[in-house]
C-alpha cells in the first residue's frame, strides 16, 4: 500500500507549478490557508529557490522556477559548500571557545575594546579583545554563509575565513606565551 503524505506546503508548491505563476491572494483563497501565512511558507520557499515571488504593483504573485538538471546541480553545489564552510567556521569558533579569559573591564562592542582595553588594558585584556573581535567574525561569516545564493559569493567568504585561521593562529601562540 502506497500513502502519499503531503503537507499544505507542498500542496501550495504543486500548485503554483501547475500553475507557473498564481497571485499570493488566489493561491490562499485555492488552497484555505490565510494570506500571511501563505506569504511566509512563500518567502521561505523562495529561500530555499523553490518557487519565486515577484511583485505586480504591490500584489505579490508566486511563480515557479525553473528545473534544469543544471539548476538542480548548481543548487546542490550552493548547499554543499555552505554547509563546509559553516562546519569550517564552527570549528574555528569552537577553537576559539576552549580559552576563558575575563577582562578587566566589562565589554560589549568593538568600541569599547578600542577606548578601554587599547589604551590601558593588560596583555589578558588584549587577548580577551582579540578573542572577541575573531569571534565577532567568524558570526559575521556564518550570517552571510546562510544568506549566499552564488558559490562566488560563498569564494569570497572563504577567503575570509582563511584570514581569520591566520588570526587565529596568531591569537593561540598569544595564548601560549601568556601561560608561560
């Protein structure tokens, strides 16, 4: 016996492949689903380039994608290198996280290491701000990871994170010569 399990969502994506482009507000009158929660199952759809969503005046209007083997492998591809550089960039934080230093001051932003740690703080205070502003970074890093939708982009944020290896290779043999 075969069970065909579907969910509200995937009924709204086979109904705006069927369709290729169908108004936000036709599509949730089809389908009895209120239009924002249609609007975010949409947007995130979209996300995952699933289906696209295109404005008409200020009608949102849903449209599919297109399907090419290619597209399929580019988009594989895209996911792929986004969860090696995510894993690559947690591993650098989880590094970063086995060193506990407290400063001498209390810090919150950057700007704080700037006026109160740069101008009279302690090799410990140093360490601390360089241990902040790497791991600041690295959050940075994994925001635009998720938020890439070309592997050139996700080329770009290699780079970047192979600076802050450097930096944070820098940061450990600091560490090491603060515990001699």
């Amino acid at each position: 016996m075969k069970v065909d399990i579907s969910t509200a969502v995937d009924s709204l994506v086979n109904l705006v492949n069927e369709k290729q482009s169908i108004p936000l507000e036709d599509a949730a009158e089809e389908l009895g689903v209120p239009e924002n929660i249609l609007n975010e199952w949409a947007v995130f759809l979209e996300e995952e380039h699933i289906l696209k969503i295109d404005y008409k005046v200020t009608k949102p209007i849903l449209v599919a994608v297109e399907h090419s083997p290619e597209k399929e492998t580019e988009r594989e591809d895209l996911a792929s290198e986004k969860e090696n550089l995510k894993r690559r960039a947690n591993y650098i934080l989880s590094g970063l996280e086995k060193y506990h230093l407290q400063p001498s001051v209390e810090i919150k932003t950057e700007e704080d290491i700037r006026t109160k740690i740069l101008t009279h703080g302690s090799p410990e205070d140093l360490a601390y701000a360089r241990k902040f502003i790497l791991t600041r970074k690295i959050q940075r890093v994994l925001q635009q990871v998720v938020q890439a939708t070309t592997i050139k982009e996700l080329a770009s944020l290699q780079q970047i994170l192979e600076k802050i290896e450097q930096q944070r290779s820098v940061f450990e043999q600091i560490m090491q010569n603060l515990q001699h």
